[in-house]
C-alpha cells in the first residue's frame, strides 16, 4: 500500500466526487476507508465490484486522509482514469 497517494496526478478524495466518476465509468482504483460508515461505502463497494475495480481497503479514515496528504479524515478516494 502506498503510503503516499498524492504521487497519482489522477487522485480524488471524496464520497461524492467518487460517486460521479463512478458512474461515469471513469475510476481505476479505489481506496475505502475501513472505518468509515457502512451506510456510505457499501453501495460504493457494490459498484465497483460490478465494475470490477481494484479496490485497496485502508485501516482507518485518519490513515487515508493522511494518505492523500489531507488535514481531514477521508471515507474514500480513488484514482481518475487517464
């Protein structure tokens, strides 16, 4: 796991930035935080096994916000296709 996101030019961080790319067919790899609400992400989850995905689960939401180089906690981020 990279321990440092912010090197992808094509990172987005967000539960509904990562909705809209989502849908527009437009993700490559995604990144959920374990800890984060079940409400939201199990739906995300859905769709990006139906897309099939990758899909990187990270330890808490403290974690992937530092991750992404944030000063918030973030329930997911993901990878903007080329």
């Amino acid at each position: 796991m990279s321990s440092k996101l912010t090197d992808c030019d094509n990172l987005v961080v967000g539960v509904r930035q990562a909705k809209r790319l989502l849908s527009e067919r437009n993700v490559s790899k995604a990144y959920i935080a374990k800890d984060a609400d079940p409400y939201i992400t199990d739906p995300i989850i859905k769709k990006l096994k139906k897309l099939d995905i990758e899909t990187e689960m990270v330890p808490s939401k403290k974690e992937l916000g530092k991750m992404c180089k944030i000063d918030v906690d973030a329930a997911i981020a993901v990878i903007k296709k080329n």
